[in-house]
C-alpha cells in the first residue's frame, strides 16, 4: 500500500504536554487523526480525514492530506512546530 509520503513531515505536540510526534506520511496522519485526536468533530477533522482516505486509495496526492491535516491541527489548536 503506498503510504502517501510527505515531502515536508510535520511535527506536533501530542495530548501529554512537553511530548511531539513527527508525521511524515498519509498513512500516518490517518491513524493520528483516527485514534489520537484531541477532537472527536469539526469540518477540518472531517476533511483531513476524507483527504487521508482518498490519498491511500491512490485518488490524490499526499500533499493534500498534509494541508488538510495541518488545517485539522489549527481547528483542534494542536500546537505545530514550525
């Protein structure tokens, strides 16, 4: 399965404070946003999502579930490295 790699990986502070994690493909975003997001709702949380899904069916290109994912963080004020 391509994994939708990233040209850019993107590192954010997960819920335990002090901690991050670098996310440098769709797969793994996916599974972030599935399993360990801070929201459980919003319409960028819904995209990203919607992004993920068409990128690892091969619909689209990773950058895009990589701009969504980072408008998904911004929604749930998720604290991204620059």
């Amino acid at each position: 399965m391509d994994r939708g790699e990233w040209s850019l990986p993107v590192t954010f502070e997960t819920e335990r404070l002090g901690a991050y994690l670098t996310i440098s493909s769709t797969a793994e975003a996916a599974r972030v946003l599935l399993e360990h997001w801070p929201l459980d709702r919003g319409k960028a949380l819904k995209r990203a999502k919607a992004a993920c899904l068409l990128v690892l069916q091969g619909k689209a290109d990773a950058e895009i579930a990589r701009e969504a994912f980072m408008k998904a963080a911004a929604e749930a004020e998720v604290f991204v490295r620059p």
